[in-house]
C-alpha cells in the first residue's frame, strides 16, 4: 500500500516549480525520495524490476545526502519569465503524450498504469480491487498481473506484461536526478500535444467511473505535472501555458471537491492545495507577462481573492486590478472577501450563489470558518437573556444548510440547547454568551452548503465541462 | 572636483584608503560625488592606470566604479547595473575580512544607495515595454536585492565585535534598502525575517534618526499590511514625530490617517490642509455623520489615489464604524432602550445602503455587538435591539481591536 504512494503518485513538490514561486518548503524538497520509479535509466527503478519490492529499500536511499543532479536542476528553475531573453530554448519534438522510450521502458518493467493498456473486455470489470480498500494503487494491481494473480499466467512471466497502448500512454511525472537528461527535445512534448494530452485526461480520465476516484485523481495528477515539468522546460510562458494552467487549477479544486472525505492516506489536502497555489501563482505572474485580457483570467482573479480571503495584500491587488477590467466575478469576490473580513456571514453566503460553479466549489473551506464565526457572533449578541431564542430555520436559511436536520446535527455537536415550540412545533435556538469561546475553537462544523450549480455538476457530471478551460 | 584628473583621483583615494577614512572613500566611490562628471576619469582601459598606482583589493573597487560611471554616461543601465552588482560582490568579501573595524560601513551605505537607483533605473528606462507589476518582479530590482542580502549576512554576522566598532550598525541601512525593494516588487513576505533581525539588536533604538523614521514607516505600513493596527499606529506615529520634511510627513500619515481613523481617532481640517490630504477630510466627515451615500461618494471620488497607496481596504472596512455611528443616532432620536431592527434597517436605507434587508441588519448589529461597539442584545423573538441604559455606545477608541 505504502508502495503506491510512493511508486505511482510521485506525491510531494515539484521543485521545479517549487522554486520559483516560492513554496514553504522549497528548500527541502530536494532531499524528498526520488520517486521516480518510471524514469529512464533511474537505477532504483530497475532494482525493483529485478525483485527489491520492498519500497523502504529506495526511500531511505533518496533521503540520504544531497543528490548531485540538485544542482543542475536549482540552477535551471531560477530562470523563470524574466530571464527568457538571450537563452536558447529547448524546443520538443516529441509528438505523442509519451516519448517511445519511456513507453517502452515501462511496459517492459511492468510499470503501466491501468489506464494506459490495451483494455481487456473480459478482465476490465474485474481488474479493479473492491472499493471498500481504496488506496491500493495501480502499481498493486499491475504487480498482480505480473504475478499471476490475475489467472492469465504463470508467475512471473514476462511475457503477459501487459501491452502498452501508444494512443493511451502518457508521460509521466519525474524529477530530475543525477545522470538524467531532462532537456532532450524527443522526450519533450510541443504546446500543441500537451494541449491534446490536457485534452484526453480531462475528457476520457476524468468522467471514468469504473475505479475509485482517487484512482484517477493520482493518475492525472501526476500525468499534469509532468506536463507542468515540460512547460517549465521549455518555457512555454504563452497563452497556450495559460490554458493549460486554467485547466490544473481548476482539477485541483475539483478534486479537492471530490476526495475531501477521504482519509488522508488516500489523499492529502494539503498537498492538493500546494499544487492548486503554485499553479495559481504562477497563472498570475503569466497573466501579467502576457498581458492576457480574456474573461477566464476574471475567474482565476477572483480565485486568487479567494485563496487568501484574509490577506490585506491580495485584495488590494484585487482592487487595482478592477479598476482594470470591469469584472463580474472579481467584484463579487472582493466583496465577499470583506465580508469574510468583517465577518458578515449573511452577506458572505449571500454571494456565494452568484459565483460560478467552480469557485462555489472552492468556497467550501470557508464555509465552516465562517459559520463558526456566526455562531460566536449569535452567542454574543442574543445570548444574554434566556428568552432570547432564534428560529432553526432562520439559521438555515442564512447560513447555507441544506435542512434544518444539517443545522440541527452541528448545534447539537456544539451543545447548544434546541427547544421545540409546542404550539406551532418549530424549533428555536438558544445561544448563552458563556458558550461563546467555545465557538471560536469548535470543530465538526458542516462545510457543505445548499448550492444548485453544485448540485447540477454532481447529476449530470460534465466534469470535463468543469475543468477543462482549453 | 568636477575636472579631476586621474591621477588625481588614484592619488586622493589611494591616501584615504591608508588612512582608513571611510568617508572620503565612500565620496570617490560614490556616483553622487561631483568627481563623476569629470571627462578625464571615464579612461578607456581603467586597468592599467589603476592596477599600477592602487593596491588590491582598492584597485579593484576603483576599477568597477570607473566603469560603472562610464556605463552611466551611455545610458546603459543594465551593464551598469550588473558592474555595481559586481562592485558589491566584490566589497562584500573585502569588508568581511576587515575584522574587528567598520569604517567601510559608510562606502556601504553609498554603494547600496547607487546599486538601488540604478537598479531603478534599469525598470524605468531599459524596458519601458515590459510592465512592471506585483507578481512579475524586475530581475534588476531582485539582482540588487541579493547583493545587498548579501552585504546583509556579513553585517548581521558580526556579533563577535564590541558594540563601537561592529558592523551590525550597518544592518538598519541595508534593512532599509531591502524594504524599498520589496516594497516596490511586492514581495512583503520577505521582510519579516528582516525584522526580527533588527529587534534583536540590544542598541535597537539607537540607530541614526533619519534611518530609524524610514524603518518605523516600513514596518508600520508592513502592520497595516498584516491587520495589526496597533502596531501600525505605533510604528507610524514613532516615524510622523520624527520625520524632518513637509513631503516625509505627508507620506507617512497617508497611512497614518486611515490606521487612526480604524482606531477611532478622526483627524482634523487644518492638519489634513498642511499636508495636502484633504481627500481624507471627506472620508472623515461622513464617517462621523454616519452618512453612507457620502462615505461611498469620499471613497469613489479618490478611488484611484486610495488603492495606489494600497489603503483603500482599510477605508472600506470602516464600514462597521459607519454603522455604528448611525445606529447612535437613531437611538439618540429614538430615545428608547428598545430599538426595532426595521427602524435600523430603515435607517440604513435611508443613509445609503440600498439592498439591506432585515437578515443583514441583524448580521450588521450582531456583529457591533460582539465587537463592544455597542452594549445590548437582539431579540430575535420581538426583533428589537435592547441597548444598555448607559454609554451604550462606547467610544471606538477605547474598543479592543483584536478580534477584527
């Protein structure tokens, strides 16, 4: 199991980018494991081909001293819009979603992940664990199949590994390491087949249903990131790098939609969050560079309001740029970024439901803040009497819950007290001021909230409709 | 001075270098100095008249700085700009090797000043078509930013040395200089390490003057920045007692005005006309009024002003003063301790507010009342607001602002 996350997912920071926009933990990144089991030419790799499976083996070799290649890769990463001038640029001339090479190393090594094979009619139904186990991973199943498991041949035999599917395979995310080339033009992809590739993982990966949702999730991840890495390289900086960043921004918030629940083995937040910022940032930093007008750069302006809701410095970027570009979406951000700050929640969920659907997903971690934000505020201002009581349903209503069950569970978790009106049988609310600390600190609180458009994306999934900003 | 011949100049410097005079070294090496406007230092090959007469490691420094003048006179800012970087690099590794002294800390402080304004120079004429902005930052302004980081190191690690000769008096200087760039290219996060680095100096508070005020206005507007308006306050009235100019004060309660006004303290006319900020005046004015419509009229009316100087947030968060002062008068006029939301809600229609609703009006009281700003409670069964019978409306200015 631990394998997988190691193996497949390649989970962590790409220093790359890391560099550049300025991580919190860029300065360790390097010394992070090498998780570069697909890599050409990568020796722990073939190791594990030759049987180490235990995954220990290579974790504590990447985690020793410093690796050589760091310095190259330190070197190439600083370089970011501002330095193009001069330069000579790589250009790739890789014309598939994988360079052969890579496609042939890893289907020799058994390392193809289920998504990128020839599909088998019959074992396609069978070929995914149960659910109920979750995190175990393509690199499990694909081990499986080479052992047999899967009642189509003898132990170990190399020839039933299964074939790699040239219209299907998708390079990989791996860092630079020591010995590694990573600038060689055949192993990079042109803007227009990344685009294509963005293309295919949104479109046919993403609505997959077939296997759990976090299996997707890493595979995609990680096909966008090296995605990410071959932009960098080349140092596409234009509107096609643009798009492509439109469309990361927007998976990550998607499937922290998605996988929010989920343990954290299965996924991680805040590495999610990471990724969606760096890429953010450095959409940003491309908009001004190219002095990019088009009405999606509103909604990712909006977005960086609302990625740093609290911060004085971003919305005072906010409102510099508005004055700019005559936005919608942005004014409606700011404003719900000062009433976070000035902690209006009435206003704050009021707005909520004018934003497009992708940010209302987003919006979600703000929610329970502020929600517990009112419930301080109600516990201060009409909880001093023991008369003084609030309609359930007014709470509802205000503060987004779906029913007045929802709301009912989360005051309950609070202990505050509920009485029910005999006559008219309606529930009311009754806050005490010496509860009011309490709120500050309290956990549990729903984060889900009554919205239609969500609702709309999770009936008829058109996710791709959702992500995809090409 | 401005006709100096070379050798006269190789002859003047080479003296003060022996004789440890810091600062007529810093004047011939500095680009402000009359000598640069003299045609016979800009020698085409610098290196051999100066590698003859100067010792290393002057010589050298000699060197850049000829050259640096002679890129100047061209025009070519980024060569001269990539000189004086070198220039710095270089008087880095000398100064740190000058131990237990700190006499170069002068010429420091004149080097960094040039390596700053060319690199600002490098922004405004090299690449007039390359915006500048706040996430794209001009590699010029962040090339001077690591030499002087670097000079940084070298003074902050001096702590061996007694305290009249260390060169950690250099530190609030640099620190000053690093300010003005990131400020410039927004990169605010940087400075806090920046910081703490100066308040854990035991001579803190006895840094020249002029550079203390230019400190105290960086790390107020940085509190600003970060909502602590306390600090700002502080930090900003330190450097608008201090300051020396008409054009200094008035910057400084640019910022000032709006922390102050958060804090509940209105300024007046006739200061707001000695510094030609009247714009604020009007603000001010319909603040206290309670008067919505000519709040947002004050703040649209020198919008652009405001958010240039990065404080228009703060004007717009004091909305809920705003509200506060409006609700006083409608008790006042009520003059009744129970007050119904629908009189408030009216009340904030009539000011202005034009898409309020009861729901809201509720928020808005709730959350005066969990400030302190006002003394009650809501009842929401009779949907009145229950004041107390004394000083229901504390002023703004004894309110805690922390929980904002």
């Amino acid at each position: 199991m631990r394998s997988y996350h190691q193996h497949d997912t390649s989970r962590g920071t790409n220093t790359m980018e890391g560099q550049n926009y300025g991580g919190p933990d860029r300065d360790t990144n390097w010394r992070r494991p090498a998780t570069t089991h697909n890599s050409a030419g990568d020796s722990s790799y073939s190791r594990q081909g030759r049987g180490h499976r235990h995954p220990s083996n290579h974790y504590q070799r990447g985690r020793g001293v410093p690796r050589p290649g760091g310095g190259r890769q330190l070197a190439l990463s600083t370089e970011g819009p501002t330095t193009t001038k001069g330069a000579s640029k790589i250009i790739g001339v890789c014309r598939e979603m994988c360079p052969a090479k890579e496609r042939l190393l890893r289907e020799r090594e058994g390392l193809l992940h289920q998504f990128e094979v020839f599909e088998h009619p019959t074992s396609s139904s069978s070929s995914w664990p149960v659910e109920s186990s979750g995190n175990v991973g393509p690199c499990e199943i694909l081990r499986d199949g080479r052992n047999g498991r899967r009642g189509d041949g003898g132990r170990g035999n190399r020839k039933l590994l299964p074939k790699a599917d040239s219209k299907r395979t998708i390079k990989s995310f791996a860092r630079s390491a020591a010995g590694q080339d990573k600038t060689l033009p055949e192993d990079l992809r042109p803007p227009i087949i990344l685009k294509e590739t963005v293309e295919y993982l949104c479109k046919d990966i993403l609505p997959r249903t077939d296997c759990p949702f976090n299996i997707v999730y890493d595979f995609i991840f990680d096909r966008l990131r090296a995605i990410r890495q071959d932009m960098v390289i080349q140092r596409i900086e234009d509107n096609d790098a643009i798009k492509i960043l439109e469309t990361i921004v927007k998976f990550h918030i998607y499937a922290e939609f998605r996988l929010r629940e989920e343990h954290i083995s299965i996924y991680d937040p805040h590495i999610n969050q990471k990724h969606l910022v760096d890429c953010l940032r450095k959409l940003l930093v491309l908009y001004e560079f190219n002095n990019y007008k088009d009405s999606s750069r509103h909604e990712f302006e909006a977005l960086n309001c609302l990625v740093s809701i609290n911060s004085y410095q971003v919305v005072t970027r906010a409102y510099s740029i508005r004055t700019e570009m005559n936005s919608n979406v942005l004014n409606i951000s700011i404003e719900m970024a000062l009433a976070y700050q000035c902690k209006n929640f009435v206003d704050f969920f009021r707005k909520i439901g004018q934003l497009p659907c992708i940010l209302q997903m987003y919006c979600e971690r703000h929610v329970q803040s502020m929600r517990q934000f009112a419930f301080h505020i109600m516990c201060m201002a009409y909880g001093v009497r023991d008369s003084c009581k609030i309609p359930l349903s007014w709470i509802t209503s205000q503060l987004l819950y779906s029913s007045n069950d929802e709301t009912h569970t989360d005051l309950g978790k609070l202990n505050v007290e509920i009485i029910r009106d005999n006559v008219t049988n309606e529930k009311y609310v009754r806050f005490k001021k010496s509860q009011a600390d309490m709120m500050q600190s309290a956990t549990g609180i729903k984060y889900k909230f009554l919205s239609l458009c969500i609702q709309s994306i999770v009936q008829d999934g058109n996710l791709s409709k959702l992500c995809l900003s090409l | 001075m401005s006709n100096m011949t070379i050798n006269s100049y190789i002859h003047q410097i080479g003296n003060a270098w022996e004789d440890c005079d810091g600062d007529r070294v810093a004047e011939l090496l500095s680009l402000q100095d009359p000598h640069v406007l003299s045609s016979r230092l800009s020698e085409d090959e610098p290196q051999d008249v100066v590698g003859d007469s100067l010792e290393s490691p002057l010589s050298e420094m000699v060197i850049f700085h000829l050259k640096v003048v002679k890129e100047l006179n061209t025009q070519s800012f980024n060569k001269a700009l990539n000189l004086q970087c070198q220039f710095g690099q270089f008087f880095c590794k000398v100064f740190q090797s000058q131990k237990d002294e700190n006499w170069g800390l002068t010429l420091m402080e004149k080097l960094v000043e040039d390596l700053r304004k060319i690199a600002l120079s490098v922004q405004q004429f090299d690449e007039p078509d390359e915006r500048s902005s706040e996430e794209h930052a001009p590699t010029g302004m962040e090339k001077a930013a690591d030499v002087i980081m670097a000079l940084f190191r070298v003074c902050a690690a001096d702590t061996r040395t007694q305290e009249h000769n260390t060169k950690r008096w250099g530190m609030m200087i640099l620190v000053n200089h690093l300010f003005k760039i990131y400020f410039r290219i927004n990169r605010l996060q940087l400075c806090k390490p920046l910081i703490r680095a100066i308040e854990q100096q035991s001579f803190k508070d006895q840094f020249p003057r002029e550079q203390m005020v230019t400190y105290k206005y960086y790390v107020g507007r940085k509190a600003m920045f970060d909502s602590e308006f306390h600090e700002a306050d502080d930090c900003l009235t330190y450097a608008f007692y201090h300051a020396s100019t008409l054009e200094n004060k008035k910057k400084i309660l640019t910022y000032l005005t709006p922390v102050k006004m958060f804090l509940g303290f209105l300024p007046t006319d006739e200061a707001l006309k000695k510094y030609d900020l009247i714009e604020f005046g009007h603000v001010a004015e319909a603040l206290k009024d309670g008067n919505i419509f000519k709040f947002k009229a004050a703040l649209e009316k020198s919008e652009a002003k405001f958010i240039k100087a990065g404080v228009y947030l703060i004007l717009e968060k004091l909305h809920m003063t705003l509200y506060r002062n409006l609700f006083k008068k409608v008790c006042l006029i009520y003059k009744n301790h129970q007050v119904p939301i629908n009189v408030l809600t009216a009340a904030l229609k009539w000011a202005g507010h034009e898409d309020i609703d009861t729901d809201e009006t509720h928020c808005i009281v709730a959350n005066l009342i969990c400030d302190g700003q006002i003394r009650g409670y809501i009842s929401h069964q009779h949907q009145v607001v229950v004041v107390a019978k004394q000083n229901s409306f504390p002023k703004v200015s004894s309110i805690e602002h922390e929980l904002r």
